[in-house]
C-alpha cells in the first residue's frame, strides 16, 4: 500500500499546478455525481419496498374477492335450485343453443316418411 502512495506521489509531481486543479475540479465533480446516485439508490429502494407491500396488499384482497365470489355463486346456484327446480339446470345449455344454432336443423318427420317402417305398412 505504502508503495502504491509513493508511486502516486512520484506520479502527480510531474503534473503541472493547473492540471492538478482540473483534476481535483473533477474529482469533486464525481463525487457528487457518486452522492445523487447514492441518494436516488435509497429513494428508489424505498419506494419499490411500498410499492411491494401495496401489491402484497392487492393480492391479498384479490384472493379474499375470490373466495367471496365462489360463496355467492354457490349461494346463487342454491337459491335457483331451491326456487325454480331442476329444470334451470339446463337453461344455460338452452341459451347456448340459441346463440350457436346448428347449421341446418333436421326435419324428423320426413325421415320417418322415407324410413323402412313406412316400406312394412305398404307391403
């Protein structure tokens, strides 16, 4: 270390008195550079560790507005049974139905008219 201290000394010598000034200009520059850096570190990190505990927050609350959501549906379901019967279970298939129709809905009658019972009666 002590030779790394002599070697500097040795080294500065050579330098003139205005580059020495301009030198210790920027080192103060730096310095304050290094400060505001240093500063706007913990600021930031400040901020990112109440940022954090709000998300914990939030999360919380989302799981707890899950939780509550699954019990109403439940309660919802219920109750639909309970007043209309089981016959509701099936209106959700049946509104399904109406908003994808089949392409071309299937006359029953007459493919019993052509059917092979129809052969047996005439014969």
């Amino acid at each position: 270390m002590r030779a790394d201290r002599d070697t500097f000394i040795d080294q500065i010598k050579q330098f003139d008195r205005d580059t020495l000034l301009s030198l210790y200009d920027e080192l103060s520059r730096l310095k304050i550079i290094q400060l505001e850096n240093e500063r706007i570190s913990t600021e930031v990190h400040i901020q990112f560790s109440e940022l954090n505990g709000k998300y914990a927050a939030i999360v919380r609350e989302n799981e707890e507005l899950k939780k509550l959501l699954e019990k109403e549906i439940e309660k919802n379901a219920l109750k639909t049974k309970f007043i209309f019967g089981r016959k509701t279970e099936g209106f959700p298939a049946l509104l399904d139905a109406l908003d994808n129709p089949e392409e071309d809905p299937v006359d029953e009658k007459t493919e019993e008219d052509a059917g092979p019972a129809k052969e047996r009666r005439s014969g």
